[in-house]
C-alpha cells in the first residue's frame, strides 16, 4: 500500500521528506511484526539483538560499551537489557579478568538453544513481512547503504 494511503496525506514537500517518513514509517512496520514475534518467546527486539550480538562473538564473552556499540538501537540501554537476559537465564555476566571495572557478558547454552529454536522462524518472518523478491531485497539494501553514506 501506498504511504500516502496509508497516512493520509496526499502531497509532501519533497521526494526526500516523503522517503524520510516512509523510511520512518516502514521501520514502525518491520519493528511491530517482530516485536509480535519475539513476545511470544519472552523477547524484545532489543534483547534479542543483544543475543544475537553475543552469539556472534562466542565463545569469546563481550564487554557492555562493545554491546552497546553494535547495537541497532543506539539509544537502547545495553546494561538493563543485559541485566533482564541475566534473570532470564540466557546470558552470564561475570567480573573482566584483566580489568576489574569492567565486566563481560556472554551468551550461555540456553541463549545459544533459544537463538537456534528462532533462527528459521525469523527467517521466515523477514520474508513475510518484506514482501519484495530476493533480488529487490538486494537492491533496497544497496540504496538504504547508500542512503547512509
């Protein structure tokens, strides 16, 4: 559907202020659908980019600031999110050996089964909820590349 359809609004200033609410738009879209998802498994969207992050850095364990730097969200707030992955037993925090200041947190056996029990699900989710071919996915990311420079 047609984002002025869908906000009801007819003109825009420009092509660049229409493609700024549409990319703001469309982000709402995308983050709704997932957060449907994830809820049913306990998850926010944010919990599950910080397991995913986690995952991605095993076995090795990640200090917050490098959490908090490859997130998606950059205002979200790494150490509450990490504190609720804690009590829900997904992740293990512990005291950094080399700095006591810091303290690294890394993905534990139950965040590694939960990820594998959602990797195809989300997958498909993606699909769904894009709905453009392979190679129009391809191009959309090219230009959303490109839109940030």
């Amino acid at each position: 559907m047609k984002l002025e359809d869908e906000i009801k609004q007819k003109t825009f200033p420009n092509e660049y202020s229409k493609a700024s609410i549409n990319i703001l738009f469309t982000y709402s879209y995308v983050y709704v659908n997932i957060q449907r998802f994830l809820k049913k498994y306990g998850l926010t969207p944010e919990q599950y980019n910080v397991l995913r992050i986690l995952r991605g850095h095993f076995p090795e364990p990640c200090t917050i600031n490098t959490i908090q730097d490859r997130m998606l969200n950059k205002t979200s707030n790494a150490s509450r999110l990490v504190d609720k992955l804690v009590a829900k037993k997904l992740v293990d925090r512990q005291q950094n050996a080399a700095d006591r200041r810091h303290v690294d947190v890394i993905i534990n056996k139950s965040g590694i089964q939960l990820l594998a029990e959602l990797d195809k699900p989300v997958s498909e989710l993606h699909k769904q909820i894009i709905h453009l071919t392979e190679s129009e996915a391809r191009f959309l990311n090219q230009l959303l590349d490109k839109l940030r420079g």
